[in-house]
C-alpha cells in the first residue's frame, strides 16, 4: 500500500492513491467545483482503486482525480471519470500535475485510449485537456441532470 511517506511530488503538490482520511476533504471540493456533485459514497467506492488519486501540500487535499481501465470491444479503456482542484488552487498546476500522473496510471494498466465527458461549456476544462493532447469525438445531448450537453474528449495513449 502507498502511503503519505511513498507519494510522488509533482511541482509543489505531492501525488498519491486517495486514503480514507481524505474523503471529506475530496467532497468538499466536489460539492465546491460542480452543481450537481458526486455523494460521499461514490468516492468510497473508488478506494484502493490505482486511478483515485489526491494532489495535497503541506496535509491539505488540492484536488483530486478518479479514473479506470476498463475493458472494452478487446481492449482497455482509460476513463477520466471526475477531476477537480480547490477553487483557491486553481490555475497553479494541480490539474496538469494530477492528469500527468492519471495517464500514466492509466497506461501503466494497459490502456491504450483514454476519454473524459465535459461540460459544453465548461472552456477552461477543454483546454486543459487539449493540452494533454484530448480531441473531441462526439456531443451528448443532455448529457447532465441540468439538461447541459457533454462532449466527450478521447486520447490515444503511446
């Protein structure tokens, strides 16, 4: 098991596999970052998981990533499920550093395309991950519980 002590620094947050003690923290910048957020139970369940990751400095949870491989048509799919920094550190990294380490992790478990669903108008998370080399594939429509369409954004991992 990893552990605070094993966690990779990337800039000035460090890296790790999300523990228990992190989960309050985790929602709090859920229900900050989303109008429709994810509940406590759903985070629970990712536990253990290798692509449940928290960025932290200094013992304060930055932001957080949630991701899987998948299975699919024979092969294994990456999927960006949910990921998102504290409203103060935003624009500091913790996005790039967090979807750095989630690729490798997620290539690290045989995917070889990974794919994320954001918000139409969500701008600044399209650029972010047009950074990181996503291109949009399709559009949902009403993808969100708010009637708001998704795009669904794809990577081929090398």
């Amino acid at each position: 098991m990893t552990t605070r002590a094993s966690a990779e620094r990337d800039g000035d947050v460090s890296i790790r596999p999300a523990e228990r003690v992190d989960l309050l923290a985790v929602v709090r910048i859920e229900n900050a970052s989303f109008s429709q957020p994810w509940p406590y139970e759903a985070f629970e369940g990712f536990l253990g998981e290798p692509g449940f990751l928290v960025a932290h400095n200094d013992d304060e949870i930055a932001g957080y990533v949630v991701a899987d491989a998948t299975q699919q048509f024979g092969r294994r799919l990456g999927h960006v499920k949910d990921i998102a920094v504290h409203p103060d550190r935003r624009e500091a990294g913790v996005g790039s550093a967090l979807l750095s380490r989630t690729l490798a992790v997620l290539a690290a478990q045989g995917s070889g395309t990974v794919k994320l669903e954001v918000r139409h108008s969500n701008d600044g998370a399209k650029r972010l991950y047009r950074q990181f080399g996503f291109e949009p594939l399709r559009r949902v429509p009403g993808y969100y519980d708010d009637g708001e369409d998704a795009i669904v954004m794809i990577r081929k991992l090398e």
